[in-house]
C-alpha cells in the first residue's frame, strides 16, 4: 500500500538524484532556477502532504501514521497555492509516529500524538533516509547505514553520519499535521564527495 514511501526503484533513482541535487546545495544560483514558492521552507501553520504516491499532495492526517511503523516522506504545503514545497530537498520531511512516553522531552515538545517530523536528507552525503529499523525504531540510511533516533531528537546512534537531522516542529489542525515552528538544527549535509555513485 502506497504510504508515501519510494518505490525500490524510484528509492534507488532517488538516491541518484538526491545525490546530484545535493551538489547543488549551497550554491547561489541554484535557488534561483527554484520555484520561489514551492522552494520555500516550511512555514508556520502549513498543512503536511504526501511527497509521493497516489496521494501526493494531499494533508496527512495525525491517525494515517500507525505506531512504530515505518516514516512516510512529506512536505509542507503552501497554503496560497495548494502546492508542495517541494523545491528544495532540504525540506523533504520525515514523519513517523511513536509512543509519546518514550519521546525525549525536547522531542515530546516538537510532537503531535507521537507524530515528529524530521529532514529527511542524511547529513554524511545528502541520500534519502529511507530505511527503518521497526525493531529499534531508528532510521537507517540506505548509502552508509547511518542510524538516527526520532524519539530523542534524530540524534545520530551509528555510521558516519556528523549530525542529527534538523527537526521541524508540529500541531494538529482538524486532525491533519501542520507546522508549529521552524527547523530546529542543521539542514544539509557534510561531504557529496563521498556518495556510493561516484559524485
Ligand atoms: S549518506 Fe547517509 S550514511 Fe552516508
């Protein structure tokens, strides 16, 4: 069932791309070839949509994340235009939803019933970070294996990953995941030179 996860293939291709978009990051000219409405971060009270799948676009609810199952990728919407801003992968959003007792107090802060949100670019080479570990609720980067923990701020517990990913903090508006603040933390990643492709 689409969830809003890539496909193997267009996880694989991802990669790819994220990897060549990510040697963009950083550079001046590379906002401007952006839309200017869709690049922009996410902003306060932006509803949450699906990145992918049959239900791109559309707001995620706070009861369409089951506990302890595996992140969903999202992006803000602009409320304006009804589009994604999905711009710039830097604000490609990871959502998964844990047991709210479990949640370190800053990252209980940041939450909606369990539900965090982080970005979803891995800090070591700018992959997606597709992959979840259900048994340590943890995410996994497909490139290195860097490992992340969203129930205590995203902070890194394996691999060569050199910082946590930035979190976004969240409310509910009518049951649907909006936007509650700015990032929180550093957006990015450290060295494209070391991606599994060659880049
Ligand atoms: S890009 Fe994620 S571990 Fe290297």
């Amino acid at each position: 069932m689409d969830q809003g996860q890539p496909t193997p293939f267009n996880r694989q291709r991802r990669q790819l791309l994220g990897c060549v978009c990510a040697l963009s990051v950083g550079l001046p000219a590379a906002a401007s070839a952006q839309d200017a409405g869709t690049a922009a971060a996410p902003q306060v009270d932006d509803l949450l949509g699906y990145a992918f799948g049959e239900r791109a676009g559309q707001p995620v609810g706070v009861d369409d994340l089951q506990p302890g199952a595996q992140q969903i990728f999202a992006y803000a919407i602009d409320a304006s235009s009804g589009q994604l801003r999905n711009g710039s992968r830097l604000h490609q959003l990871l959502l998964v939803r844990l047991d709210p007792a479990t949640l370190a107090p800053e990252t209980a802060a940041r939450s909606v019933n369990g539900v965090v949100a982080y970005s979803g670019v891995c800090s070591h080479t700018g992959c997606d970070v597709t992959d979840w570990n259900a048994d340590s609720h943890r995410f996994q980067c497909p490139c290195h294996e860097s490992q992340f923990d969203p129930g205590d701020g995203a902070k890194v517990v394996g691999g060569p990953a050199p910082w946590q990913l930035a979190a976004l903090p969240l409310k509910a508006v009518d049951g649907k995941l909006a936007v509650a603040g700015s990032f929180e933390g550093r957006l990015g990643f450290q060295q494209p030179g070391l991606s599994p492709f060659g880049i």
